[in-house]
C-alpha cells in the first residue's frame, strides 16, 4: 500500500485506521492530529507497510459464470412447464408434483407444440466478492457490511475491502 496520508484533512482516513497504526499511536501516545502531522511521508510509509495486517491468502474478487440446465416444454402461446435438470438432461424433481407435470407432459406431445422436452442451456454471471484467512482460520468474504467494511463471522475483527484489519467501528469517527 502507499503512504498513509495523514494531513489536517484526513479525518476521515483517520476514523478507519488500520489497527496496528492505532496500536502504534496508543503505543507511542500519539493522539493529536498536530503531531501526527509532523510525521514525514517516509515515517507514515514506514509504519504503513511494516505493521498493517492483513487477510492471508487474499482471493480478489472473480467472475463466474453459472450454467444451468432445464427442461421446456411450452405450447403455442409458450405457456407450459420448465424442470430443471443436469447435464444429460435427466430431470431433478423438487417435488412430487413436479414429477407428476412432467408425466403429464410427456404424454401429450400434442399440447407442446412450442417445445417439447427441450433441454434448454441458461448462462448467468456474478462476481464473486474477494476472501481471505483472517487471523482465527476464518475464511472471511469482504463485502460492505458497513461503511465498507466488515467484520469476521467467527472473531468479530474488522476489515476494509482490501482487507486490512481496521480497529472496531465503535472508535471510528463520523
Ligand atoms: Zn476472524
């Protein structure tokens, strides 16, 4: 990461630091944002890059592409039944009366005339959100949860997008 801006206008950046920074400040008692500002850039970098910690084994966020299989049968208005399916279009019935509509529409080609046991390919995208090993072996997944970050489902500890560990919301500042 880059040098952590700690200028009179960094507020913001200053309610959101990374933990270990706080824990230098409380350390070294740097409270005042004036002291904080005589910091040089080489100083902040220091501290920034030696001391932030992270998420293990970050996995950035991913498209995936999600096939799924049904079988149609529709008529000539294309109302009829849709089964969902895998690859050799072998039907999975969530219900005994999926299995009986698909019986029945078996056994009257006649009515489905728009498609009949058609085995239809549905293509759809999202984005998997970036994860990563916290601390406690949790795999955490990095979403905004609040005020774009989120906390380990297991530890409680916070973490920012980028997956550094971030002190706990109750100290940030508005
Ligand atoms: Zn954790």
């Amino acid at each position: 990461m880059g040098a952590v801006p700690f200028t009179k206008t960094s507020r913001e950046y200053l309610s959101k630091l990374t933990v270990d920074i706080f824990l230098f400040l409380v350390y070294t008692n740097i409270k005042d944002i004036e002291i904080l500002n005589k910091l040089n850039n080489s100083q902040s970098l220091y501290i920034a890059e030696r001391v932030v910690n992270m998420l293990k084994n970050i996995i950035q966020r991913t498209p995936v592409e999600i096939i799924e299989r049904s079988i149609e049968f529709t008529d000539k208005d294309g109302c009829g039944f849709s089964f969902d399916c895998d690859e050799n279009g072998t039907p999975k019935f969530s219900c005994d009366a999926a299995k009986q509509n698909y019986e029945y529409a078996m056994a009257h080609p006649e009515f489905f005339t728009g498609q009949f046991n058609k085995v239809v390919i549905h293509k759809r995208k999202y984005i998997e959100p970036a994860h990563g090993i916290c601390r406690c072996g949790e795999d955490v997944t990095l979403y905004d949860e609040y005020q774009g970050a989120c906390a380990c489902p297991k530890c409680g500890k916070w973490y920012n997008m980028y997956g550094q560990e971030l002190i706990d919301p109750e100290y940030w500042e508005d």
